[in-house]
C-alpha cells in the first residue's frame, strides 16, 4: 500500500491504478534514473528555499538590532 500511495503521489497515477501495477514495475519506477534525477532537483529546490529563509532570518535579526541601537540612541 505504501509504495502505492508514494506512486500515486509521485507520478500522478490514480491509487486504483497504481494498486493495480505489479510491485516489480512499482520498484522499477522508483529505481530509475529520471525519478532519482527528479528527486534530486526537489531536494536541490528545498535547499534553495532553506538558504532564502535563513538568509531573510539574518535580515530581520539585524533588522532588530538596528532598532534597539536607534532606540537606545534615542533615550539618551
């Protein structure tokens, strides 16, 4: 069921027709080289978005600090 399912959402096959496929084919699938260089371009995509994040976290931290720096600046 679970390599069903993972097919199903991978490949966009119906769960009805991924049940229906011989597991040998379902490992096929999962095994070759276009769904491994697939996989890698998601994980590729996910790094991406992790370093745009991280990036944007520094900004508003230093965004912070200037704040506190201009408000202790104000007090005095």
């Amino acid at each position: 069921m679970n390599q069903a399912a993972s097919l199903s959402i991978y490949s966009h096959t119906s769960l009805t027709e991924a049940l229906s496929m011989p597991v040998s084919v379902v490992n096929k699938f999962f095994k070759c080289k276009p769904f491994d260089d697939w996989r890698k371009g998601k994980e590729s995509e996910l790094k991406l978005q992790v370093a745009i994040v991280n990036r944007l976290n520094s900004v508003i931290s230093a965004c912070g600090v200037v704040a506190k720096t201009i408000a202790s600046v104000i007090r005095r």
